[in-house]
C-alpha cells in the first residue's frame, strides 16, 4: 500500500498574490507589479581540520536582494533615485509580499522586507514604435525580513 501523497491542490499559485511598497510613511499598493522574487544568499566559508581529509563549511553571512518586475504606472521608484540626486542620501523602502492560494490547505504567507535599497539601473523613461508595454525592473537589497503569517505544513507531511 502507497503511503501518503502530496495534494495537488497544494501547488501554490504565484499569480494569487499582492504587493505593497511603503516609502516615507505612504503605502503604495503595486497591482502593476509582474514578478517578486525575495532571495536569502547565505555566504559560507571552507573549514580545513587536523586530522580529516573532509573540508568542512561554514556559514558566515547572508546577504537579502529582491527583484520586481513592474508595468511602468508608477514614477515611486523615479522618486527615490531623484531624492537619492539632489540629497546624497538613498531613501529606504519596505516591500511586503503576500501568497495566499484559495485552493490550498497551506494558507497565507507574508513577508516583509525591510530597509530596501536600489541597486541597479531604474528605468527613466522609454519608448518603441512597435507600442510595447513599458516595463521595468527593480532590483536591491534589504537588511532583514520578517514573517508575520507562514504556511502550515500540510497534514501529509
């Protein structure tokens, strides 16, 4: 007899998500947001020791970045890098991204990246004959997350 199975109705769908971008105490909800990726790199170090021919691995750092890709609706991210011109001092942001798949017996997941900074190229302005849809990226850094709601492990596990 098979033992358990995953729930297909279980696979998260990406697209049953929401955004949110609050800089300098204003929320901004990103419905023009396309893609979110949060990552944690974490940064390990070799570890030689006497007696053993296993190189050993440490963890030292973590470093947070994220990535959005956006429809070009909004001047916000403009902002921060005219601030950032005419200050010296780049503006922070906070990103919060939530996942909540009606289908699954997991729930909701938020995050909330904190002190976002830009790094990378922000698109100014554009535009093509052929009349693409005007996109952009936005990539950076955060120094912490936190985790307000979490999914539950499915019952099957």
């Amino acid at each position: 007899m098979p033992g358990p199975i995953m729930n297909t109705q279980d696979a998260v769908s990406a697209n049953f998500a929401e955004c949110f971008v609050t800089l300098d105490g204003t929320r901004y909800s990103m419905l023009m947001a396309k893609e979110f990726e949060g990552t944690a790199s974490v940064n390990t170090a070799e570890v030689y020791k006497l007696g053993s021919v296993v190189v050993g691995h440490k963890a030292q750092t973590v470093a947070l970045s994220f990535s959005m890709t956006i429809y070009k609706c909004t001047e916000i991210f403009d902002l921060v890098v005219e601030n950032f011109i005419k200050t010296g001092v780049m503006p922070t942001f906070d990103i919060q991204t939530s996942n909540d798949d009606p289908a699954t017996t997991v729930g909701r997941s938020t995050k909330i990246y904190n002190n976002c900074i830009l790094d990378g190229d922000v698109l100014l302005s554009m535009f093509n004959a052929e009349g693409d849809f005007v996109e952009q990226s936005i990539e950076g850094y955060c120094d912490s997350f936190t985790r307000p709601e979490q999914y539950t492990n499915p019952a099957y596990m």
